[in-house]
C-alpha cells in the first residue's frame, strides 16, 4: 500500500451528514412508526420490540402476502415506503442549516428529498442524477445548483428507466439481504482483493470520474448529525473501523470525521461515544439549556461561520 493519500484531500470541500433526525423535528417521522404503519395496514399483529430494522422488515415481507415470492413483498413493500417518503418537507431548521452555505456537499441515510428542497424548493428528484443505477447508490448522487447530495441507503426515485424488473424504489435499503450486499460492495472499494491498496482504489475511481461515497471517508471532513450511530449500520462501522486500522498502521488519511450531539445525550450515548473515539472519530456535544431537540439543531447551527 502506498500511505500517503493526502493528494485526494480537499479541506475546502465539507460535507454534513444527516440522519433522520431533522424529519422528527415536527413530522415525528420515524422508521418505527412507518413499519407500525405497515404492519397495521396489512392487518399484521408484529412488533419490532428489539429487532433490528433490516430483520424486521425481512419479517413483515415474509408475513404478508404469503402465497406470493417475498421479492414481490419486498418491492410493494419498498414502493409503500418511497411515497411515503415523498410526502415530506423539510423542517424550517433544515432549511436554515442549509441555507448557512457552510457545507459544500451533503451525504444522508434518508430516502426523501427534504435536503434537496431544501436546496431548490422546485427540485425534481427524476433530475440531476450524476448515476441512474437501479439498486445500490454507490455512485449516484443528485446534482442541485453546485451541491451534491448522495443517498447512500437509496432514494424515492432513482431515475432508472432501464429493465422492465426495475422500478423507482429499487435503491431503497433496508432489508437485511440489501444491507449484506451492499456490505460486500463496499468492502471491494477499500479493501482490494487483487491486491491494490486504498491509495491506488481512489485514484483509480479519479482516473475514471466515478468518485463513490465510501471513498469520501477517507478524504472529505464529514460531520454528522441527526442520526443515531445504531449498531446496524454496519457497513458504515466497517468503514470508520478500516480507516481507524490504516491510520494506526501509519497511513495519512488527513480528513476529520465528526459526530454531533447534544449535551443532554451524553451519558445515554456513552458506549457509541467511546466505540467512536476509539476509531479516531470525534464527539461533539452542543449545549442547550433544556433537553429540547430543536434547540440543539438551532445552536449548532450558530456555530457555523
């Protein structure tokens, strides 16, 4: 491996990560709630209790529609969630986030267009799409004015219009079987099996104009808010935990990743907090003077210069 990928590194270039979270603000749009809804619009007595997501979904496909393929389950399933999806707005403080300009470029785990509204209230989601790729959202990002925002467990619309046995929800990600395979996706872009190290990984997607998200660990600062680290989301546990290992093996990966809270969460979140510092990534709690969700976004917000 060659350890030095600094080259890549672009300071200038800040990205935010966001969760769920912003969605909660007013909508209280939850994915609890959403598969609730699913299961009780299908008439099904299931509960998610402590179930992960991507198990839990692969249950409510098995459960309904039982005479039918679970690959047919799956997709009404995806279409359901992606209109779902598309009826949301962004909250004022997304948009006053944004409207900050402090980021240049913006990654998201949602399947909504809140950020791209954001962005451009007229945003066609159908439009702008850097790869129109059925399933997996490696590449494709949308292109809004001089942003890009990349939806790295799918989006709504994909903007495929190929095979007949694709269809707009295609990317949506949250069943297990789509988790693992995305897993193993990501897994040949930093860790070759031919041999190339990280260095020549990046360079090559450069050479060839196809920059992909997982690459944008390794030389973008990224901060994240509004979402909660959950231990499902392996994939990007796999890449902070990669990139720790390479940092401590001597390679210079200059970029900064950080995780923002607020104050109020700390003693809940501790065990994520020291997973995280572990892996070199750093914590930052906002301070609010009650335990008030919006307060923390509205401060964190001031702090952007």
């Amino acid at each position: 491996m060659k350890k030095d990928i600094r080259q890549f590194y672009l300071p200038d270039k800040k990205y935010l990560f966001i969760g769920n979270g912003p969605n909660q603000l007013a909508a209280r749009f939850s994915w609890d709630d959403l598969l609730a809804n699913v299961c009780r619009d299908a008439g099904l007595n299931i509960q998610r209790n402590q179930k992960a997501f991507p198990l839990f979904f692969e249950e409510i496909s098995y459960s309904i529609n039982r005479d039918q393929p679970v690959e047919e389950n799956i997709k009404k399933l995806k279409s359901y969630i992606g209109q779902e999806a598309l009826k949301l707005q962004p909250h004022p403080l997304l948009r006053e986030l944004i409207e900050r300009n402090y980021y240049q470029h913006y990654l998201t785990t949602n399947y909504d267009y809140c950020i791209e509204k954001a962005l451009f209230k007229d945003f066609d989601p159908l439009k702008g799409k850097n790869e129109k790729r059925p399933k997996y959202s490696l590449y494709r990002f949308n292109q809004v004015a001089e942003h890009q925002v990349w939806h790295i467990h799918g989006e709504s619309l994909n903007g495929f219009n190929g095979k007949i046995r694709d269809y707009p929800e295609a990317s949506i990600m949250i069943g297990f079987e789509h988790y693992s395979d995305y897993l193993e996706k990501i897994h040949h872009f930093i860790k070759s099996d031919n041999g190339k190290g990280l260095h020549d990984l990046i360079q090559k997607e450069m050479e060839r104009h196809q920059l992909n998200w997982v690459h944008l660990f390794f030389i973008r600062d990224i901060d994240i808010i509004g979402f909660g680290m959950d231990y499902t989301e392996a994939h990007l546990w796999f890449i902070l935990n990669f990139r720790a290992r390479l940092k401590r093996a001597g390679v210079h990966i200059p970029n900064t990743i950080r995780w923002i809270i607020p104050m109020f969460s700390r003693i809940k979140e501790e065990d994520r907090v020291d997973l995280l510092m572990a892996l070199e990534v750093e914590v930052i709690y906002v301070t609010t003077q009650s335990k008030d969700y919006e307060e923390f976004y509205r401060n964190f917000i001031n702090t952007l210069r």
